[in-house]
C-alpha cells in the first residue's frame, strides 16, 4: 500500500511540475525548510540588507516558524493541502532553496535561468547520508531511481569546508562544479559575541545554573526509539558522582521528550522541545553526544566532547558511519556510562584535536556566510 501511494504521490507532482512548466517565471525566492537555522540565517541577512525580494516559504508543519518570519516573506505548512502551490512555486521561481530531501523536487524541470541551491541543515556529518546511507541502498530500484532524480536538481551545494563538499559528492553523486564555498549561514551566530551572552545569560536563569559546571546531553535520534523509549545514559548514576559539582541537561528528540519517564531533579533538567540547541551552547562547559552533527558547532567553542556511542556497531550496519568515525573525533569515545564519568572526572586533553577538528569543518564559515549567500542570491534572481 505504501508503495502505491508513493507512485501515487510522484506522479501527481509530475504532472503538475508538467502543467505548471507551461506558467512564465517570476522574480521570486521559494525556500523548502525542514530545519530552521539556515533559513532563518538567510532571511534576516537579507532583511538586514535590504534585499526583499518575494519570498515564499513551504516549512514542515511541525515547525515553530515564529523566528524565521520576515515582513517581506510568505510561509505555508508544506502539506498535502498545498501541493498545488508548492508545485506551482517550485515551477515558476527564479531560486529555489531547499535544506533537505525533497521529493516534490523531482517533479520540476528548471528552465536555463532557474537555480536550485541544497543549504542542508548541518555543517558536518559523522554519519552517511544519501546515496551513502546503507539504509537507502537496501532500497528498490524506484526509489533509488527517486532519489537521484531530486540529487540532480541541485545546481549548487553549500558548503562550509572542502572535507563537507567531498562528502556531499559522495552522497549525491555531484561533481566539484556544484559546490558553492561560502560558508554555513547559520553559524555566522557563533561570531555574535552579544548574541552568544546574551544566550548564556537567558539559561543560567532560565534552567538555575549558577555556581554548577553544565553537562549537555544530545543523542542521535533513532528511528527504534519510537518503539522502545530509553534513555541509555545512567543519570542515577550521574548524579551519584558528579552532582557536587556539575548539573545535567537532556535534549532530547520530542518524541522521546514526551514518552521518556521523567526524573527531573536538581541535577537533571529535562530541556523543552522548543529551545534551540544552538542557544543552549553557550552555557554548556562539556558536551556529550555521538553521531549527530553538534559537534561541528560546539568545536567553535573548543571545549570538551565526549561521545557516547553505545550502539557504534549497529547504527553502523544499519546507517552508516562515517568513514573512519573513531579517528575523527575530538574527543574520548565511550560506550559505558562509567566511562563518561571518569572522563569528566579526568579529563584528557583534546584541545589540539578540537581545533584541528573545527579548522577542517568550518573553513569557509567566518561569520559572513549569511552576506555572501545573499550576495549570491541577488546575482542568481538578476540573471537573464
């Protein structure tokens, strides 16, 4: 069943992407989002510079989209209920920006003026995506087929460094003429001196931690968790040891901020669904994660990392890792809770591989990534 509505589906955008073809272009900026830190980057850079072009934005509805509205933009749910719109926008639009896979992408024939630009929603990757991830590969040959159909409709790439873009190669079967080098847009953020203590100020009240040392916890989201909610760091534990001293904070995936069984206490703070990480990062003195793509982030920050990585043999047979993952961290790998205590309660010494790590990964990002994407939007919209 899932596989009819699925052709379905891609036939219905097919159609439409045919008939809407046939509507003149118009000097519009459409905008696919299903993270918000790139999109929203982007369009305060372009109200911050003036450049107000109409701009349409499809979001998934799952979205609070409240940081990302501009005066001169529009914004729909990216629903079934619109797919009308979204096909005839994506048909008759000028630049098409897009943070993720899409497959109402590959219902669209971009005529010789029209550009499509992947900003992805991360500026690094530990684990495979794409035409990498063993899970598409496991795939049927439509899907596949689906798959490349919207890789080829990216024009260009962007890219915060030449280690992202040689993986993005991979991942969507492009050449180096696709990439566009001009750093990552939402992390222009970590070069805001105000904005950063301004954040750190608003969780050291917000969440009581005067006087106490930050823990952050951020796992990869599994897709099992959906099933079998569980927390696999032991934050009893945690809390036996380390709570003179430090506090813990949890973000969580919502699905399993919902459904996990809460202990909330004076050392362990369970941090809601709508704050962003990235405003989290200031206060936080030693982060733990494993596989997400946080890490290329805090590395602005150059303090401790410890990845917790449990299930490293199984998430890689089932996603993929990437290649040499344990040779690339910069920071202690561990599998036991008890190993994640006695890191922080001895620390090695990353701090060369931290820096070395965020030199690799966010070359181009300098805090002017944001003006030099709108910079290029406006050659893009003015081309014949």
């Amino acid at each position: 069943m899932k596989k009819v509505a699925i052709r379905l589906y891609m036939t219905a955008i097919q159609v439409l992407g045919f008939v809407f073809r046939r509507f003149p272009m118009q000097q519009k900026v459409v905008m696919l989002v299903s993270f918000p830190e790139n999109p929203t980057a982007i369009l305060r850079e372009m109200d911050k510079m003036h450049y107000l072009p109409e701009t349409i934005v499809f979001y998934d509805p799952r979205l609070n989209v409240d940081g990302m509205a501009r005066n001169f933009m529009r914004s729909l749910p990216k629903t079934n209920g619109n797919l009308m719109r979204l096909m005839f926008h994506l048909s008759t639009a000028k630049v098409v920006v897009t943070d993720n896979y899409f497959a109402e992408l590959a219902g669209v024939k971009w005529r010789d003026s029209a550009t499509c630009v992947q900003i992805w929603h991360a500026n690094g990757a530990l684990k495979k995506f794409g035409w990498e991830d063993k899970a598409a590969q496991a795939r049927s040959d439509a899907d596949k087929a689906r798959f490349q159909a919207v890789y080829q409709t990216f024009s260009k790439v962007l890219v915060g460094s030449d280690e992202m873009g040689e993986i993005f190669k991979r991942a969507f079967l492009l050449d180096d003429s696709r990439l566009l080098k001009l750093g990552v847009p939402r992390t222009d953020y970590y070069f805001d001196e105000a904005a950063l203590q301004q954040n750190k100020q608003n969780s050291v009240k917000k969440y009581q931690l005067d006087g106490k040392k930050v823990i952050l916890y951020a796992p990869t989201f599994r897709d099992e968790a959906l099933d079998d909610t569980k927390l696999h760091l032991d934050v009893a534990l945690m809390k036996e040891k380390l709570s003179a001293d430090y506090k813990l904070l949890l973000k969580l995936h919502p699905s399993m901020l919902t459904d996990l069984p809460k202990q909330e206490d004076d050392f362990c703070i369970f941090v809601d669904k709508e704050m962003e990480i990235e405003k989290l990062l200031p206060v936080v003195d030693i982060l733990i994660t494993d596989y997400s793509s946080i890490p290329f982030e805090f590395a602005f920050f150059e303090k401790p990392m410890i990845f917790f990585a449990y299930d490293k043999d199984v998430y890689d047979t089932s996603r993929g890792l990437a290649d040499g993952y344990v040779d690339r961290l910069p920071g202690r790998l561990c599998t036991m809770t008890g190993e994640v205590i006695r890191e922080i309660e001895n620390p090695a010494d990353y701090t060369a591989q931290i820096r070395d790590f965020g030199a690799r990964w966010n070359t181009y990002s300098d805090g002017a990534s944001s003006q030099r994407f709108v910079d290029f939007l406006k050659v893009k919209m003015e081309q014949e």
